[in-house]
C-alpha cells in the first residue's frame, strides 16, 4: 500500500522581508544619527566607526534591498501589467537616488577624515543630516504605498512567484543576508553606544 502525504511548502513572505529589510536600514540611520550627534557634539568618533556604518548603509540600502527592487521586483510588476504599483516603487527608488548626492559627499571626504583632518566634520554632519531627514520618511511611505498594497494587488500564486524570485535573489547574493544584517546591525548598535554615550 503506497502512502502519499501532502507536504505543503512554505514559500518566503515577499513583503514581510521587504519591510523587515526597512526596519534593518532605519535602525542604521538611527545609529548613522548618533554617531552624527556625537561628532557634532565634538566627540571623537573613530573613523573606522563611521566608515563601517556608512559602507554597512549603503551596500545594505543600495545593493541588497535596492537591487531587490530594481532586479526583481519592479521587473515583475511590468510583467504582471501592475503598472501603478510599478510607477509607485520607481518613484520612491528616485527619491531614494537623489538624496544619495549627500552620501557622495561624505564619502568623499572620509579618507580625509581618517587622516584626522577635522575640517571635514562639518561636512560629514550636514550632508548626514540631510541624508537622514530625506530619507528616513521614504521607507514608511514605501511600505504603505507599495508594499502593503502588494498583498492586495498580486494572487497569492503571484505572492508565491516573488517569494521564489526574491529567494533567488537571496541564494546568488555574494553578501550578508536579513538575518545577518540584523545581527550585525545590533553590533554597531553595541559599538556605537560604548564610543559615543
């Protein structure tokens, strides 16, 4: 007598692990807000801190959640003809391009900075600042206009077809994946409140 089970597979929450990925990138910013503060206060924060925070933010922002979207995600939605939530996540992708001018500026004067040119600091300071003031509020909006709605606008076969799309992602991604990124984001956090409070 051959037994047969039904094993149900269990495919990743596309939006859940894109908003998870927000909440990874907002605690970043808080910890990039910090160590801002704690510059402009005239602490001496390592070098080596904000550079770790700075290049964590934007392979974590820019290359893993980003190409998220550009790869995978709005490609899918053209494909599928859901062209409003397409429109919508391009528009917030731009938003996000734009303010990354102030992140150019401060990597361009880091390498100074970690020579211990402090000239520089007030350049780090206000482009941080404005980095994190334009793009802060990006991320929330993006959920309710985006992402929340990809619940309600794809089938749950189309949910399904993302999460496999998005595992894809993950398996050929050479870097660090959500989980790690929370657990390395908790160790700046550690790291950043020993050097500055």
């Amino acid at each position: 007598m051959k037994v047969t089970r039904n094993i149900k597979v269990n495919y990743m929450d596309p939006v859940k692990q894109l908003m998870d990925e927000h909440r990874v990138i907002e605690r970043l910013l808080d910890v990039f807000d910090k160590i801002i503060a704690g510059t402009e206060n005239g602490i001496n924060v390592s070098p080596e801190l904000v550079m770790k925070n700075v290049g964590m933010l934007m392979e974590c922002a820019n290359e893993y959640h980003g190409a998220k979207e550009e790869d995978v995600i709005i490609p899918y939605l053209e494909e599928k003809g859901k062209t409003e939530l397409k429109a919508a996540l391009v528009s917030f992708s731009n938003e996000y391009d734009a303010c990354l001018k102030y992140m150019d500026n401060i990597l361009e004067v880091l390498d100074d900075y970690a020579s211990g040119d402090l000239s520089v600091t007030m350049k780090i300071v206000e482009n941080g600042l404005k980095f994190i003031e334009e793009v802060r509020p990006i991320f929330e909006k993006e959920d309710e206009a985006v992402f929340k709605l990809l619940k309600k606008g794809l089938s749950k076969e189309e949910l399904e077809e993302l999460g496999e799309m998005i595992q894809e992602f993950e398996y050929s991604w050479p870097g660090p994946m959500i989980g790690n990124y929370q657990k390395m984001v908790r160790d700046m956090e550690r790291d950043a409140g020993r050097i500055i409070w």
